[in-house]
C-alpha cells in the first residue's frame, strides 16, 4: 500500500484528527485517494522519531480511524497549525521535523514559508500591495499616535486598528467618528464600547489595548447597500492542474463591525445572500469579479512559493459601489460552510442530517478531491 500524508493535530489518545476542521476536510480526501489506489496517512510532526523515520499516525478505514506506524511519506500535505504547542518528553520539535524532512527529500505541501505570511497580517498587506494596491483599504503598521488616527479618520468615518498576528476577529479595536467618537474592543465574543470626546483621550485608551501583540491600522471599507456587515469567502484550491474556487458569504446578524463566525457571523450560500439584495444579475457580476480577483492573486502567490501552494482562502468585502476590498488571507479555510454545523465527533460527521448532508457534499467534497488530485500529481511526479 502506498500512502501520501497529511500533518494535523493529532489526538494521541485514541488516535484521530482533533477538531471540525479536520475531520471535516481529511474525511473526502481520503475517500478521494482510497479510490486511486492510495491511502491517506494522517499525523503530527511531533512523532516522527527522527533515528529511524518512522512516524506514529492514523488511517481512515470503513468507520474509524486506526493507529499505524510507517515510514514517513514522501508527499505530506500540511494543515498542521500550532508550532509552539507544548510537546510531550521523547516528541519531535516542529522546527526539527520541518529539517529532518528536507534533509531526508520528504516534500511537504504548501511550502512551510507560506504560513509565516499567511500569519503576519502586515506581511500579507504588503505582499498584496505589490499585486494590486486597488484591492486593499489603506493601512499600515499602528504607531499609537494621535496624528495618525486624525489621518485616517479624515479618510474614512471607521477605521480598524487589529493585531498582525491575531485571529478571529479577537482583540480587533474600531474607532468611529461620528458626533463623537466610539471606540468598540472585540475580545472574547463580547464588545466593548467606549465613547471618547477627543483624539487624545481615544489614543491613550487604545494603548491600553493594543499590548498583546504588533498591531495595524487600516481604513473601514462601509456599505450601506446590504443591511449588515458581510465578507465573501473564496477557497481557491489547486487540483493539480488548474486553480478551482469554492465560495460563500460569512455575514453578521445584525449591524456590527465584525461579521467572522468567532463574533457571531453566519455562513450562506453567495448568490442567495448577494441576490437578497442586489438583481440576481448585479450579484452574478460581483461574484465573477471576486472570483477573478481571488483565482489571479492565487497565482501570483503561487509563483512566489514555487509552486508549492495548494490552498488559500481570501476575504473580500465590497463598498457602496460594489468595488471589492480583500482583508485578510489564510493558508486553510474553515468548515463553517452553510447549513452544516461543526461536529467534532466522528459519529456526529457520519450521520448528517438531509441539509447537512447537501451542504457537505456542495462544499466539502470538492474540496477534499481537488487537494486529493493535487497531492496525487505531487506523488507521481516523485515516483
């Protein structure tokens, strides 16, 4: 049996994926390459022993997942997120897996280096500037002055002021200037408001805030045409041959300055939420305009990471004139598609509900056959 892997967290006490995300996405990869004849080898970096190369992991087979011990593949495809999680004695550092692999001509998928710019909102701000400086609401890093807020609030009535390094939607401050100015702080799922009566007073409480980490600040993109605040979500994937696009709309439930799913957000079908609005025609159009955006950027980052990439997940928001703005990129996307819920369980994701079910198989299989077809192509260019 021949086996192309796949690094994720690994729960080591019954031996399967931990979390939705991979449950969700490893399940219709492994159906995929089952099909052509291979096996799919799910694990973590930390238990390659590197003495002997062999690595503990899991298959999928029938129903369950089961513990194995092989060689490391030579093809490994890599969701795996969290480098500084606390290893266990006799574990393999990551930093150490990553060398011991190119040492010993074992190519993982997408090239390690993208996760640093994935993970560096300030990196991949500039990145995308070289592409298309259009596509971005002006930003740059935050300095904590006043001056610069004035700057920017002259520009925009809301501005955003988020960690580099942060993620759903946590720790994000906005500061909006209407008769006065509000200063809202996302943390924990909670927001908190904070009405300011001058610059001054706004930056010396921003300071308070902004101490977890390297922060930006970046102009607010409004739109007054839909109701509340929403992002389209493009999952470009390379299947080995072409770059394919999957997509859906992530929208808050009411007026808010942050429509994530970790804030409150919901996730719908694109042109049913655009044609809510817009003519199904001026929704078609948008969404073209997206997707052509999100397939060409996708290439362009492609070809600075040597082809690596297989891949990535764009955020876009629109203005009142239906201009897209992209706001964030990531190296994975989630599985909080419409209509299917995150089920952590094995058992929970084998007896989906009829809804769940179309909604699985609408999003989540193409999704695990295109990165099947891609680490496919990878493994017989290396035989």
């Amino acid at each position: 049996m021949e086996y192309i892997g796949f690094l994720c967290r690994i729960n080591s006490d019954h031996w399967h994926p931990s979390g939705a995300l991979r449950l969700y996405r490893i399940l219709p990869i492994a159906q995929l390459l089952e099909s052509m004849g291979k096996k799919l080898f799910i694990y973590s970096p930390r238990h390659l022993n590197p003495n002997t190369g062999m690595v503990s992991g899991c298959t999928f087979e029938k129903d369950r997942f089961v513990q194995r011990l092989i060689p490391m593949p030579t093809i490994t495809g890599n969701w795996f997120a969290g480098s500084n999680h606390p290893i266990k004695e006799g574990e393999l550092p990551v930093k150490e897996f990553f060398t011991w692999a190119k040492e010993h001509h074992r190519k993982i998928f997408p090239h390690p280096a993208f996760a640093n710019l994935t993970g560096n909102k300030l990196s991949t701000y500039n990145t995308v500037k070289n592409f298309d400086e259009a596509l971005l609401p002006q930003g740059e890093s935050w300095e904590n002055r006043k001056e610069q807020l004035k700057k920017y609030l002259n520009q925009s009535k809301k501005i955003y002021i988020k960690p580099v390094h942060g993620k759903e939607g946590n720790h994000i401050c906005t500061v909006t200037q209407q008769n006065t100015l509000t200063l809202a702080h996302f943390i924990d799922k909670e927001k908190h408001i904070i009405h300011q009566n001058n610059l001054t007073a706004t930056t010396e409480k921003l300071k308070q805030f902004c101490i977890t980490d390297s922060y930006m600040i970046q102009q607010g993109i409004t739109n007054k045409i839909f109701p509340n605040p929403f992002s389209l979500r493009i999952v470009t994937i390379n299947d080995g041959n072409c770059w394919q696009a999957i997509h859906w709309v992530i929208a808050a439930k009411e007026p808010t300055d942050v429509s994530n799913l970790y804030q409150g957000g919901n996730a719908h079908h694109s042109l049913d939420f655009l044609s809510s609005v817009l003519s199904m025609d001026k929704a078609q159009d948008l969404l073209d305009r997206v997707l052509s955006i999100a397939t060409k950027l996708a290439k362009y980052l492609n070809s600075m990471y040597e082809n690596q990439l297989f891949e990535m997940a764009f955020d876009f928001v629109v203005d009142d004139d239906l201009a897209p703005y992209l706001l964030e990129i990531n190296r994975i996307s989630g599985v909080a598609v419409p209509h299917l819920r995150s089920n952590k369980s094995l058992k929970g994701l084998l007896h989906l509900s009829e809804t769940e079910q179309a909604a699985y198989q609408r999003y989540l299989i193409p999704l695990g056959e295109y990165t099947g077809k891609f680490l496919l192509k990878q493994h017989k260019r290396d035989s």
